[in-house]
C-alpha cells in the first residue's frame, strides 16, 4: 500500500475509550489508511497507564499539556508541555498523569502490537 498524503481533520474523528489505561484516543494516521510507515494518535490520560512494551516499532511520545510521570527500564522521570519522550523498540515503560499527547509509532501501531505485563497483547 502507498502512503496517502493529506489533511487529517481530527475534529471528524471520533474518541475511543481505553478504560484500562485511563485514555481516550483519537487515531489520525493509521496503517490501515495512510500506509504501513507511520501512525499517529491523539491522546488524552487521566491516570496511570498499564506497563507495556512493542517489539514491531518505536515511539515518540509528544507532550501538548499536563506533566507525566514516565518509567522506561526502570529510569524514571517527569515529562511536560514540549517535551518529546522516545520509546525504542523492545523497551518495557509505564506512565502517568494527566493531560494530552501525540503517540508517533514507526512502522505504523497495528491492533495486538502492545504486549502488557500480564502476558497479554491488545
């Protein structure tokens, strides 16, 4: 699949709920859309996301508003407005807070790519 260029409209774009990690997201780049190179997701946390770990791509956690609390092979740190966070393929991390980010996943985030740390992907 070739990329598909383009304005996203992320007012046209509809919240999801993830309960278990304290999130509502709003997808705007996907694989299944705009090709298997990037993903982008916009991310609003009110809580403590679940420990996790993706061994299919990196990623760059862009900070818009709040200030987190971000754990990545047991190095802890604060994290706020501006601060841009990579995660590299393979690393186990955790966070918490409460504001709005970006998840910049390369390649592309596809369903089953988180692997928590009770065993299971989602």
């Amino acid at each position: 699949m070739s990329p598909k260029s383009g304005r996203v409209a992320q007012e046209e774009i509809d919240w999801s709920p993830e309960p278990d990690n304290h999130i509502r997201y709003k997808q705007l780049i996907t694989s299944k859309v705009h090709g298997p190179d990037i993903s982008v997701t916009l991310v609003d946390i009110d809580g403590e996301h679940l420990e996790l770990k993706t061994d299919s791509s990196s990623r760059l956690y862009v900070i818009h508003e709040g200030e987190f609390t971000f754990t990545i092979e047991g190095s802890t740190f604060t994290a706020k407005k501006k601060d841009v966070i990579l995660v590299a393929r393979g690393e186990t991390y955790s966070f918490s807070g409460k504001g709005r980010y970006l998840v910049i996943n390369s390649p592309a985030f596809k369903s089953g790519d988180d692997i928590y740390s009770d065993g299971v992907a989602r």
